[in-house]
C-alpha cells in the first residue's frame, strides 16, 4: 500500500513540473518530464515493483560476495588475465609479427605482393626507353623519393 502511494504521489509531482515547463512554452522539456513522470505509477500497476526489490537485493548479495569472496576474485583475475591476451594477440597480429612470432617462414618472393606500377603514357613503337632521372627500377621507388628528400635538405 505505501508503494502505492509513493509512486502516485511521484507521479503527480511529475506531472505538475511537466506542466510548469510547458507553461513557460518549454514544451521538449515538458514532454520529457511528462514521460519520465509516468514510470512510477506504470512499474506499480505492472506489480515490477517487487521484481525491481528481488533484483536489487540479488545484485546486494552479490556485491557483497564480491567484496567478500576469494573465489569471485579469481574469476576476475581470469577475465582480465583472458582479456589481456586477447588484446595483446590482436596487436601483435595488425602489426604483422604473427609470422615472427610463431617462427614461421617469410614467404617467397612469388607469393608477394607486386609492387604497384604506375600509369605510364604509351610510347611509340622504336622509341628510346629512358628511365626517369634519380628513379630506379628496383622495386623501391618510394623510398629513392624519401631519400632524394633527405638528400636535398643534407641529412
């Protein structure tokens, strides 16, 4: 009987300042507090308040195990030890060490990636082929750029 009238008297409290926001026109606010006011007496008709005490007592005997118990605190140091592994396996494999790791050989040099070749305009046919000055054709053409670079600036 006292859950019931707490949760009316919440209710119509709600309801007023629902009513004091939309008469100063803040009618979102108002909408918002009139939604939120109707949840006590929505969980009392729907008899969810004795299920919302079962539940917070079960979550109190279970915080209180937790504080109290060795054995929750080792299925804690379980989780967070599994939780570490799987993050430190996730790493080590975006950064390609997976194969350095297991001891796995480097794969052959048919089973790379081929280098990505540019688009070169069509040269006629008895045309001299030049190479482009300072490039050369090894397969490292980003890094001959980075070092023209750092040749120019004397490093």
């Amino acid at each position: 009987m006292l859950s019931a009238a707490i949760s009316f008297v919440l209710t119509a409290g709600g309801v007023a300042f629902a009513g004091l926001r939309a008469y100063r026109r803040r009618f979102l606010s108002a909408t918002r507090w009139f939604a939120v006011a109707l949840l006590p007496a929505g969980l009392y008709l729907t008899g969810l308040f004795p299920l919302a005490s079962t539940i917070a007592g079960e979550f109190a005997d279970w915080a209180a195990k937790l504080v109290f118990d060795p054995r929750v605190w080792t299925g804690i140091a379980l989780l967070g030890v599994s939780a570490v592994l799987l993050v430190i396996t996730r790493w080590v494999g975006r950064r390609g060490g997976a194969a350095a790791v297991e001891g796995a050989p480097e794969r052959p040099a048919a089973a790379r990636p081929a280098p990505e070749r540019q688009a070169v305009a069509p040269t006629p046919p008895g045309a001299p082929k030049k190479q482009a000055a300072g490039k050369r054709d090894d397969g490292l053409g980003d890094f001959a750029d980075i070092e023209e670079i750092l040749r120019k600036r004397g490093i």
